[in-house]
C-alpha cells in the first residue's frame, strides 16, 4: 500500500514480517552481526552496502521502530537515540562545528536551554534566543552568516505555547537554512511539521510515543526536502568529502537521506549514544496505541483546564483549547485534533501557594516527567528550571508560579476531585 493513515502506522508501520517471521517486532538483543565473507564486512564499513554489523550503529529493532517514527512523521528517515537529549545534541552537532551560529526560540524546555546556552557554547557554538511571538523581520535579525539551523517547540514545555512553524520555515529558508522542530508534545497525531515547511524533527520518545514511562528514549527525522547542496558553503559536513570515509561527501552519495546518514556513521560512530534495543520494542508497544492515548490525554486536558479556568483560587490557565487563549488561533491552524495533555497555570498566592497546592494531591503524583498515561504535576521553578533566575524563566515562558499538569488518561472526574480537594487545602 503506498500511503496509510498514521492510525495504521501506528499499529504496523516499521516492521513487516516475511513467511514464518515473528508477527511481532523481536528484539535483536544482539551487538554484532554475522557475514560470510571479509569483503561483505568491508563493503558495509565503507558504506558501499546497507546492513547491520555492531549495534552502537545500527540494529534491526531501531531500524523498524525508526522507520515507523519516520513514516508517522512523513520523512524520509529517521535515527533512534539514547534520549531526547541526545536526539537534540546529534541534530544541532550535525550540522555545527566551533564557530557556527543558532537561533533558537526562548521558550524551550530547560533541558534544551542549558544544551544551547551552555555546552554547546563551551564547544564554540553560539545560540541567539528570540522571542517565537516576534515579527519575521525581528527573528530574521538574528541570523547571521554564520548561523546553521532556527529551531523551536511545536509546543513549548512547560509554558505550552503554540509555534507558529510556517512563520518560522518563511525565515530559516529566507535565510538559506533549515528549520527544526521538537514535536514532542504534540507528536505526529495532532501535528505533522514537515507539512508546514519544517526540514527537521526532533522528539524525546520517553514521552507520549512511549506512553508509559517506562523507557528512555530519543529520535532525528529528516524530511528530505532541504537541499544541501543549494547551499553547500554553508553545509561543508553534508557537502565536502568526510576524510573518514575516504572522501566521501554524504549529501551526493545519499542525497535525501544524507542528513541521518551522516548522523548514524559519523557522531553515532563516535559518540555512541545509541538507543538499547530493549527500549526501543518498548517505545514500538507504545508507538502502537498512540493514535488512541492522544485524543484521550486532549480530552481529559480541555475538561480539567475548563475547571481550572472557572476556579476562584487560579490566576491564570495557558491552554491552547480553550477559546480566548493567546494561542488558540495557532492551535486550531496547527492542532486541529487538540494540542496534547500538558497544562500551565498559576495560582492566586503565587509560588508558595503553588507548592502547597502540589504537596496536597493524593492522586496525581509529583514527577520529573511528562506526557505519560499517568497525571503528573510540577513545579517548573523549583524542579526542572531551578538553576535559571527569575528574569530567566520569565525569558523562557515559565513564570515563577507556573505548574505544568501533565493530564493522564484516567477519568477525567477523578482528577478534577483531586485538583479540587488540593486546592481547598
């Protein structure tokens, strides 16, 4: 079949078994590979051939799961990472070395923020952060000729504000480069980036793919649709000869699919962060019930920020389903089937009221994470943003009082009584 629903991708895309082959996708818990002669060894290291020969670069299991992220997605490829984190670093490092440029949009997970403003720098690497509500024009200032990629959130976490992407893909292409998007909130369910001028994905799979909290996990799609060859003085790793691989220059010898190539054989083969094939059968179980879990996470999330809004006690409630929102608009262009699960709010008595409030929850659970079949709350400023200061987190979108409530799948009415009762103290 040459195009399904990603309903259908969900449940069987990546993987498909040949005559008496496991139904489902097998865990090939394996580090190496078996050939028969030197010469069919030789030909895959020097990327003559595809195949699987050591696990750090390649396993069957990652290969099907990332094909299903790729086709959920629409790319043309996609490469599985240890985390989010390192799905993040391979994607900017792929395209950055010492010198180079990257603007990114200020409200970005802090995971993210710190990536940018403080190792990457350390390496060379300069990160300009802009204002993603800003005119093109003003974004447009910001790159320089130096800069190699502009990258924001579909959804920022935890401020949960919506991207305007084709905004964003007018200025990146205006300026000869790519635009990369963290999908991770909205996933390719509610939103698909590349089909509004995005040329690079990103998500942490721990999140809604995995559903469970159970494994962690990262991926890189590539679209295909950046030329990188239309600007190849600007893109020396993808365009000029790779002295590691006797010359070869990625972007002629795999065209669309030199992007991920070269983020497999190349920083994959030297760094090494690849994602255990354990976790990614894992992360496959929970890509096959994604299409059912997000409308169940927007649905639960839209009641409980109706409750919200309506209460005496909140101040404020950042939902983009909610009529009147700042980025309703943006959502129902973007995110016509809902937005995801996460909620930011504020209560009237500010932080100190805030961590009250979570300290008397009973049912919904004070985690790190987010975007899982369980309700989870935090408090950004005391947990995962602690070590930015106030001026900084208002920079970033996370105000100093904001709870981010990552709404489960349970029944929606036990989770309002929960919010209830916490909020009566």
């Amino acid at each position: 079949m040459s195009s399904q629903s990603n309903d259908t991708i969900c449940v069987q895309g990546g993987w498909a078994p040949k005559k008496g082959e496991p139904r489902v996708l097998p865990i090939y818990q394996s580090t190496t590979f078996k050939y028969e002669t030197s010469e069919q060894m030789a030909r895959l290291f020097d990327l003559e051939e595809s195949g699987f020969f050591y696990s750090r670069l390649q396993n069957p299991t990652n290969e099907a799961v990332a094909a299903k992220i790729a086709a959920l997605e629409g790319g043309v490829a996609a490469m599985l990472t240890a985390s989010g984190q390192a799905a993040l670093f391979f994607a900017f490092f792929n395209l950055c070395s010492a010198g180079d440029h990257v603007v990114s949009s200020s409200t970005i997970y802090g995971g993210t923020y710190n990536l940018l403003s403080v190792t990457m720098k350390k390496m060379g690497i300069e990160t300009t952060f802009i204002n993603q509500d800003a005119s093109e024009e003003e974004i447009a200032a910001a790159i320089r000729p130096n800069t190699k990629v502009l990258f924001g959130e579909t959804i920022s976490n935890p401020g949960v504000m919506v991207l305007d992407i084709e905004k964003f893909a007018r200025v990146a292409h205006a300026g000869g480069i790519p635009l990369m998007i963290d999908n991770t909130f909205a996933t390719p369910i509610n939103c698909r980036p590349f089909e509004w001028g995005a040329d690079l994905v990103v998500h942490s799979t721990s999140k809604y793919m995995d559903g469970h909290a159970c494994c962690i996990g990262g991926a890189i799609v590539d679209s295909g649709n950046f030329d990188w060859e239309a600007h190849a003085d600007k893109f020396p790793g993808l365009t000029q000869p790779d002295p590691s691989y006797h010359g070869l220059i990625y972007s002629q010898a795999f065209g669309k699919a030199a992007f991920i190539t070269k983020a497999t054989v190349q920083l994959m083969r030297d760094l090494g962060a690849i994602q255990s094939p354990q976790n990614a059968f894992l992360t496959n179980l929970g890509l096959e019930t994604l299409h059912l879990r997000m409308p169940r996470h927007c649905a639960n999330a839209q009641q409980i920020a109706e409750f919200l809004q309506s209460h005496p006690q909140v101040a404020w409630v950042n939902y983009p389903g909610l009529p009147g929102n700042r980025y309703h608009a943006l959502a129902q262009k973007y995110l016509p089937k809902g937005s995801c699960g996460v909620i930011s709010f504020g209560l009237k008595g500010g932080r100190d009221e805030s961590i009250r409030f979570m300290d008397s929850l009973k049912l919904i659970a004070i985690v790190t994470h987010v975007a899982d079949a369980r309700t989870s709350v935090l408090h950004p400023a005391s947990h995962t943003h602690r070590q930015l200061t106030d001026e900084q987190l208002i920079a970033a979108g996370v105000a100093p009082d904001l709870i981010r409530l990552s709404v489960g799948i349970e029944d929606a009415g036990d989770l309002i009584k929960d919010v209830e009762q916490a909020l009566r103290g």
